[in-house]
C-alpha cells in the first residue's frame, strides 16, 4: 500500500512542478514548494540556495552513504510548442510539460524510492536525497556548491533520463575559444593575410585527427567545430577568425590534457572556458553495477554531460524518460515510467550490498 500512495504523490508532485516555472538560476519557487511537500510528508530537509536535501531517518556515522540526486532547474520551452509548456496535460499514460522529462520524473521517482526507505530499519546504508540547481547551464550554485554540506559520500545515483538503463561512464565537456590571426588587407588587392583561411587549416586538422586513446565505453575524443565568426565588410581581408570547438573527452583524458594536446596542434589561440566538468566512470564491479546487471538492467557509456561531472566520487546516471526527449518541444513523460522508475530504483536498492 504504502508503494501505491508514494507512486500517486510522486505523479501530482510532477504535475504541480511542471506548473511552476524553475528556469536555471530561476528555481525559488519550485525548491519553496518543495519544502511545503517534504513538511506535510515530515521529512526534516536542510535547505542551501535553491539546493535542497534529506537524509534517511536511521541514519547511522557507520554506514556508508548513497546519494539520490537530481535537477530541478529546466531549459527555456523553445519554438515549435503546442502545449502549454507549463501546464501539465494528461493525455491517457502520457504527461507532457517542460522539464517533464529532463529531469522531473527523475527528480521525484528518486524521491519516491528515497520516502520508501526513509523509514526503513537496519539499512546497510544511509540514503540523502538532493534535489539541485543549474544543472542544465553547468551553474557554480547547483550540486557542487553543497557536497561539502553533504559530507562524506560513498555512492551516487544521478537522475537523467535514460530509459533506467544505467549509464557506468559519462564524457566530459571542454569549450575551447580558437582565434586565428591575419593582417587586414584591401581585398582588391595582394595585401594582408587571410585569417579565415589560416582558420580553415587548423580546422582541417582538427577534423582529421583523433586521440589515440579510445574508451571500450565510451568511444574516441570526438571534437567538433560548432561555431565560426570572421570579417567585417566584404573588401576587407579580416585579420581575426574566431571559432568554438566542443570537445566530448572520454575516461582517458582529462580536460586539462585533451586542451594541451589540441593547442598543440594547431595555429590558432586556444582558450579554455572551464576544466570542470570531466569525464567520470564507475568500476564494472562495482556492487551496484552487479547489482543493475543482475536485474537485467543495460549499462553503457554516456555521450552527455549532467551532474556526475562535478560529483567526485563513483556515480551512475539513470533514470526514467528518454534522452531524446530532453529540450525538445511538447516534452512528455509517461506515467508508467514513473512507477516504473521507481519500481525499479527500490529493487536496485533492496539488493545492494557494499
């Protein structure tokens, strides 16, 4: 029975989220809401910023610790919306609003499973729920700013969708500012060099190397040029070509490394915006990945980046919803993943054993 009420609060507790608007650095509101629910549920929370979180009622300094995190904050709702992005429409097992699926059904299955056991006697383990800020802008205010309240952590499960397969290793993200240089010159003319054209090199470079290094999990360094801006007016050789390269790095190599080996190789200045947010990666033998394993459940490596990026201890990403689904227009969630979700979080939990 006590199942059965978790899995109906978890599914309104959505559908009242997705009605509050909690943009990145935006999520007031929602975490104020929050705190209303986890009152009316007596669980005693701590609260920093717009990051709030509980610990399990039999907590003991002994025990080792799991942590259940997850965002609160969404993207904007984008064009091509015909729904109201933040009303929750219920269309049959489908509910569709922003942040529906990245990350609420997250946010609160995991919160569902963590009420399941907040009672609990004799847990091996203790159990914090997180639910956090900025996620989707890689914000300082969000996971990264508390852990330090949080205290020591063994485990982490971080809530994405991913169709509840369990993702054992994440790429990391690098934004790397590229600059090339030229002289200006009259275009009519044989003067100045060419900075597009010194860009285009490098470019062509970058397209065709790769990291020697390659993850069984996670695949190559990839790169990619994403953005490029040159020139002023249509007789002028510019003498500055800006471009962006997004770097996806795998277990093999930190950011600071892939960033010296790229600067390396080419002409052009190169300017990191952050070393932050590394790839991460979970031992295969671990006990909980066994565990996932045992039920069946898929593990693979993610090309995406989320919270587990500024969590310094072995996490996995999992979590009901598809990835797909994330920062589209009419983002929906199904309830059956939900209960399923959480269903599946409990089991995973019940047969963990450090």
């Amino acid at each position: 029975m006590l199942k059965e009420i978790i899995i109906s609060d978890s599914i309104e507790l959505l559908k009242a989220m997705i009605e509050i608007p909690s943009l990145s650095r935006e999520e007031k509101e929602v975490v104020d809401y929050l705190e209303e629910k986890f009152r009316l549920w007596e669980l005693p929370f701590e609260r920093s910023g717009n990051n709030i979180w509980i610990r399990s009622a039999d907590w003991s300094e002994s025990k080792p610790v799991v942590l259940f995190n997850s965002h609160v904050d969404t993207v904007r709702s984008g064009k091509g919306w015909t729904y109201e992005p933040f009303k929750a429409t219920v269309e049959d097992d489908r509910l569709t609003g922003l942040g529906s699926n990245d990350a609420g059904a997250s946010v609160v299955a995991l919160l569902g499973a963590f009420r399941y056991f907040y009672h609990v006697e004799n847990l091996p383990y203790n159990l914090i729920f997180c639910a956090s800020a900025e996620e989707e802008i890689s914000g300082p205010n969000g996971v990264a700013s508390v852990l330090d309240q949080l205290g020591k952590i063994n485990l982490a499960i971080v809530g994405e969708p991913t169709q509840m397969h369990v993702a054992i290793a994440e790429k990391g993200l690098i934004v790397l500012d590229c600059e090339a240089k030229g002289k200006a010159g009259h275009a009519a003319r044989n003067e100045g060099v060419n900075a597009i054209y010194k860009a285009i090199k490098d470019i062509q470079i970058l397209e065709q190397y790769r990291f020697p290094l390659e993850s069984p999990v996670l695949g190559p360094v990839k790169l990619t040029v994403t953005q490029i801006e040159a020139g002023s007016q249509h007789n002028v050789v510019p003498d500055s070509c800006r471009f962006v390269i997004d770097v996806r790095t795998n277990e093999f190599y930190s950011n600071d490394e892939a960033f010296h080996v790229i600067a390396g190789l080419i002409e052009s200045e190169v300017r990191p915006r952050s070393f932050r947010l590394n790839s991460s990666r979970i031992s295969p033998s671990h006990p909980l990945v066994k565990r996932a394993v045992e039920m069946g459940l898929n593990t693979y490596g993610s090309p995406t980046t989320s919270d587990q990026a500024v969590i310094p201890y072995p996490s996995v990403k999992m979590g009901p919803g598809d990835s797909a689904r994330s920062h589209t227009a009419n983002e929906y969630i199904l309830i059956s993943e939900i209960s399923g979700g959480i269903e599946t979080y409990i089991k995973l939990l019940e047969g963990l054993k450090f």
